[in-house]
C-alpha cells in the first residue's frame, strides 16, 4: 500500500508477468533465492485445492461517483459500480472465481484487487509489484482462482491509501455443507468516511506523514493528552469531527491538524486509539441519521456477518436488546461463546447468531475511543426507531476480545514441533510517522530487499512484538494463523501497544506474501514485510 506515484512510475509498460519477474530478483546480493509468484510450485497449489468445476465470472468497475450516505449527504468517491459499499459477491466453496477489474478511476490512477483473508494462489493476490503490476487507468485485469475456503471475506485494492476511499466489497463463500442453523443472514460492512466529504486519503497521508513535529508533548505515538485512565473508554472530549468537519480549506484539504485526531483513548485498545478525524462513521454505506434498515419477523434466527472495512478505527458492536453467540471468525469457525458486544479492528470479520424479540433495535457500531458511533436498525415490528445517539446499555457489558475465543475442533492446528521462528517487531511512532516492522520501512522499490523466510511444510511462529504505543491489527496474506496453543484461527490480529502475540501457521500456500498493519496509513508508511518462500 505504499504511493501510488511511486508505483505507477516502477510499473509504468511492466505486464503482469514483468512485475512478478522483478519481485523475484530484485533485492541484495545475499537474499534467498525465491518462489516466484507465476513459478510451478504456485501452479501446483492450485491444482491441489478442491474444485466444483464451476466458474463465476463478474466484472469489477473502478470509477469516480457520487454517492448517497444518507440523510442529504453526498460524497465524490471511488467505487465499484457507482455503489458503496460494492455489492455482495458470493460463491460456493471449489467454484473459480474469474473477476474481471476494470479501471476507468480518474488522473490515470493506477489500482488493484486484494482478496482479504482468502488462501489463493499467489499471482491473484493482488499486490503490486510483489505479485502482479498495477492495473493501469483504462486497462482491465482478470483475477482467476479457486475460492476452496467457506467464510466472510471481502476485496479492496492495495495500491496507496485506496482502501479509505469506497473501493472495498464483501465476498461470501458459502459451505455447501453449511453447519450453522439459521433463518436469514446479513452481511454488515462497517467504515470510518471522510472521503469527498473534508478531503480524501490522500491528502490525510500526506497531513500524517509530517508526523507530530513540535506538536510532542508524551510518549512516542504523540498522542499524548495527559492521563486520561480515569475518564472511561473514551475520555471526556468530543474530538471526532461528528458534530461538525474537521478545519479544512475549502478545497477540502486539511490544513494544520484537520486530520489528525488527538485524544483519542480505549482501554480495550491499550491508549491511543487512532490517527485519523473522521466526520462519519457508516454501516452498510449509511449515516445513523438515515441507517440501512434489516427487516424480518421475530424470533427468526439470525447470521450476522460483520466486516470491519475500515482505514483507522476499530468498532465495538452491539444490537441493543440481545445478546450475540460468535460463530466465525476471520471466516474460520470458532467454540462458541456469547457476549454483548465485540471488538472488531481493522481488516477483521466476525459471524454471530442472534434470535431477534420483537420491535426496533439498533446495531451500533462505537468508533472505539473516538466518541462517535455507526448504526443501522433491524426491524422485527412496529414503532419508531432510536435516536442515531443511541448507546445501547451491551455496549457496556461483555465484550468480547479474540484471544478469549478457542478455534473449533475440526479447524485446530494439529500438535507440532515449530521449524521456523520470527519476531516481528513493530516499530515507530507518531512523532515522525516511522511505522515499521523490525525498524525497517518497507520498500517498494525494492519488495524482496528483507524478506522473511519460511520453506514450504514448516510449522511456522511468528512473535509480534509492538514496541510501540499505539496498536496495530496484523494481517497476514494467503494464510491463517492460529492464535497461540488452541485460540482462534485469524489472519487478522490486533496487537495491542507494549505487548507481545504469538501465531502459528503451516507454510502450505507457496509464493511471496504482505504481513502488514491493516491500519491504511500505518500500512502505507512502511509497517509492512514480505513473508516468502525459499525456492
């Protein structure tokens, strides 16, 4: 997710297959000799994956358009489609998906499609120039794999800060033979907006990329606002932008600190709980003024799939009046357990059943630390909905957390030796925005400079060890990992700041892969690394 100028000017005239070769042989004289991403190993991965013999062809239209949040407000964005978010795709497990994106974005911008959370082959993972060259303005690439993995995922691109414009959409891949018993479901995509509304991404990155400067007054992330422990998960200032736009120009660029979000703080995120001034917190593309509406009977049992599509916040969920019985995460099943609310970061999905009384009830999404909620209704009766306020009392309840979840018995790693063990340090801090992994920004000029290691059958460990003070959701590319001894299979986990996670996961998908913040910004700035396979 690193510039799109310096992308396009690496990938300008380079075929897919150019930027694949450049992946595998740039970098220093003493890197391993790597799998490449087009090479038979990847070639033979697929072959070994499940198929139905199916093929679901669709095309994906990146473009500029004006879209409707809700409640008379209007954004200029990029979308798939004219919509967001874009809509639902889904496949039966085994089926080949043969997406066609077409790029008809606006200023000869360059993009691409990351599939997030699925295990794929390498060349349709859709990281320029690691895996495929950016697909260029009025050009159109066709991505085609086989989606073997049952779960809720979803797409977005990963060229530059695209991810926090509206290019995102989820993807179901169902289980044909589905263990769950349920009534309905509904997909529930969350976002933090601020694009065509006081700037785009862009210029967000380009604010934070100065970092705090003279403006430090604490601890590294800059954040600092005091000891702010005893006013609750989110301190006792509204610095969120919802009750007006951040200072920006006219033109909508910020100007001084119109992006950067100060004081925000969550215990259940360890302090500092974000970088970034959103004016909108949307559910399903809608503002809690005007909110995008699930009607239904009661006591229907109800599938909840919740994506947290975000760029810099993370979400405590709610439906007032119930409690939630978590399923899946990640797309992987899990023992389960029921809570009030959970936290979902960035790049995170969860599944949870809920059985629906009678009435109007609100799902809220708190931004978690920055004072400011999501919400959509669902509506099993008559009467008139909440106030977009609302704060339903299992906001406050139990909240559940992943590492209090136990992957399934049926998606647990096997019991065995670990070969292979990397710290992953996570490195930087607000002061001169320097987020890294092992104190080195990644580079996208040069992806295979340092990579990390693994051999195809290993049993891998890796140590995520934040030395920072902020947290990071870590998301891994073409696998999942399993949280310590027997946690839940993820292939996004928050890692909270000072602290230290352990993931275990067995090199079966050969190729080059991203091990990368899922905070688009953190991301974009350098906390990112190649995971790759020793040919």
């Amino acid at each position: 997710m690193n510039s799109i100028n310096r992308r396009s000017v690496l990938l300008a005239g380079l075929g897919a297959a150019g930027a694949g070769a450049l992946a595998a042989c740039s970098g220093s004289a003493d890197t391993p000799a790597l799998v490449s991403p087009h090479g038979p190993a990847v070639a033979a991965a697929e072959d070994n994956r499940t198929r139905t013999g199916r093929t679901r062809e669709v095309t994906l239209t990146a473009a500029r358009a004006t879209v409707d949040l809700g409640a008379g407000i209007r954004a200029r964005t990029w979308t798939f489609s004219g919509r967001v978010p874009g809509a639902e795709l889904r496949v039966p497990a085994g089926d080949t998906l043969a997406a066609t994106l077409s790029n008809q974005l606006p200023d000869q911008a360059t993009t691409s499609l990351h599939w997030h959370g699925l295990s794929l082959r390498n060349d349709m993972d859709g990281v320029p120039p690691v895996t495929q060259a950016a697909v260029r303005a009025g050009r159109n690439f066709t991505y085609r794999f086989t989606a073997d993995t049952p779960g809720t995922y979803f797409f977005h691109p990963h060229v530059g800060v695209q991810l926090d414009r509206g290019l995102y959409a989820p993807l179901i891949v169902e289980d044909p033979r589905e263990p769950l018993s349920y009534d309905e479901e509904w997909v529930v995509v969350l976002d933090d907006w601020l694009d065509g509304v006081t700037g785009t991404p862009d210029d967000v990155f380009a604010e934070l990329g100065h970092g705090m400067g003279g403006m430090h007054t604490g601890d590294d992330s800059g954040h600092d606002m005091g000891d702010m422990d005893g006013m609750g998960d989110m301190g006792s200032m509204d610095m969120s932008g919802t009750s007006g736009s951040p200072s920006a120009s006219p033109s909508g660029r910020g100007t001084g600190t119109g992006f950067m979000l100060m004081g925000a703080r969550s215990r259940l995120l360890g302090g500092d709980a974000g970088d970034v001034r959103y004016p909108y917190h949307l559910v399903n593309g809608r503002v809690p003024a005007d909110p995008a509406v699930f009607r239904t009977k009661p006591g229907k049992r109800i599938r909840l799939r919740l994506i947290n599509a975000g760029g810099d916040t993370a979400y405590r969920v709610a439906l007032g009046g119930h409690r939630l019985t978590v399923t899946h995460t990640d797309g992987f099943p899990v023992r389960h357990r029921q809570a009030d609310a959970l936290l979902i970061g960035m790049g995170e999905r969860y599944d949870v059943l809920v059985t629906l009384g009678d009435g109007v009830f609100p799902l809220v999404a708190l931004a978690e630390g920055k004072n400011a909620t999501g919400m959509a209704l669902i509506r099993t009766g008559t009467g008139s909905g909440p106030k977009p306020a609302v704060r339903p009392r299992e906001l406050d309840g139990t909240v559940m957390v992943a590492s209090r979840l136990r992957a399934a018995d049926d998606v647990r790693l096997d019991t065995k030796k670990t070969d292979r063990v990397h710290r992953i340090e996570l490195t930087g801090g607000m002061m001169a925005y320097d987020w890294a992994v092992n104190g080195r920004r990644f580079d996208m000029n040069d992806p295979t400079a340092h990579p990390i290691t693994v051999e195809q059958g290993q049993r891998v460990r890796l140590d995520f060890v934040n030395t920072t003070t902020m947290w990071h959701p870590m998301h891994l590319h073409g696998h999942t990992y399993q949280l310590g001894g027997g946690g839940p299979r993820k292939d996004t986990t928050i890692v909270l700041p000072k602290q230290t996670v352990s993931v275990f996961f067995d090199a079966d998908n050969p190729g080059q892969w991203m091990l990368h913040c899922h905070n688009a910004y953190h991301g974009e700035a350098g906390m990112m690394a190649l995971v790759a396979y020793q040919a």
